[in-house]
C-alpha cells in the first residue's frame, strides 16, 4: 500500500514524534523511508553601494549543511540497523516546497509529519507546515500531534 513514505524533519524532538509511526508502516508495508531535510539558508539583501564580505554568510551556511547531514546520517544508521530501507533527502527551497517537490520527485505514496501546532488560529489544530502541506498536496498525508 505505502512503498515510499516521506518522512519531513526538523531535528527536533517533536518532529522526531513521527518516527515509531513511520517504523510501523515501513515494517507492515515493506515500505522506503525517504528522510528530508530542508538546509535553510538566510537571504540577505545588500544596499545599495553597499560592501559585504559574505563569507560569514558562507561559513554558517556550510556548518548548516553539515549540520544537516550528520542528522541524517543518524536518523538512516537508525532505521537500517532495524532493516528498514531508507534513504535521505537534503532539499535546498522553502520548507512547505520542498516537502511537495520531494514528494513528486520520489513518487512517494504517504507524506508522515508530526505537526507542532504553534501559531495562528488556522494552523492551532495543525502548525504552519502541516496546514502548508495539507492545503497544496495531492497524495495521502499522515498527520500527528507532538507535544
């Protein structure tokens, strides 16, 4: 039923919710865990005539992207001591994006993310990127609460 479950974290605790559910329906289902992690970056703007030395800039967004890496590496390590098939994914784009693109790259089945449920009435019962998700995808999505 599920082959490819998209599995979207954050390295949180809370995104991290989502886990024993996924290693349920990987087992049942004989299904790939794809692991994404989106790579932030902070856009900056310099005025006009404005000098920057962006190196700085450069320096932590490598430290992010290893960052990143590392925490895949472990989430994978994880999974595939339990034989579950897994792969992960580091995407670059918006974080609500990149979950929908990934999704179509990979041809996933399911969408599994654990939702914070922060801010906004609208987003109370889901959180930014649940509801982000939920209101432009086009396959199955599998939504948990995380305290």
């Amino acid at each position: 039923m599920y082959k490819k479950i998209l599995v979207p974290l954050d390295g949180s605790d809370r995104a991290e919710a989502i886990l024993p559910h996924v290693e349920g329906l990987a087992k049942r289902y004989d299904s790939q865990i794809i692991f994404m992690r989106v790579v932030e970056g902070d856009y900056f703007v310099p005025g006009y005539q404005e000098v920057v030395d962006i190196s700085g800039y450069e320096q932590e967004y490598a430290r992010r992207k290893k960052e990143v890496e590392t925490y895949l590496e472990g989430i994978n390590r994880r999974f595939t001591e339990k034989g579950i098939n897994n792969k992960p994914v580091i995407s670059y784009d918006s974080v609500v994006q990149s979950i929908l693109n990934t999704a179509e790259a990979e041809e996933v089945d399911l969408i599994a993310i654990a939702s914070h449920g922060r801010s906004g009435l609208a987003r109370a019962f889901y959180g930014s990127v649940a509801s982000g998700v939920l209101n432009r995808i086009d396959r199955p999505l599998l939504i948990i609460r995380s305290n």
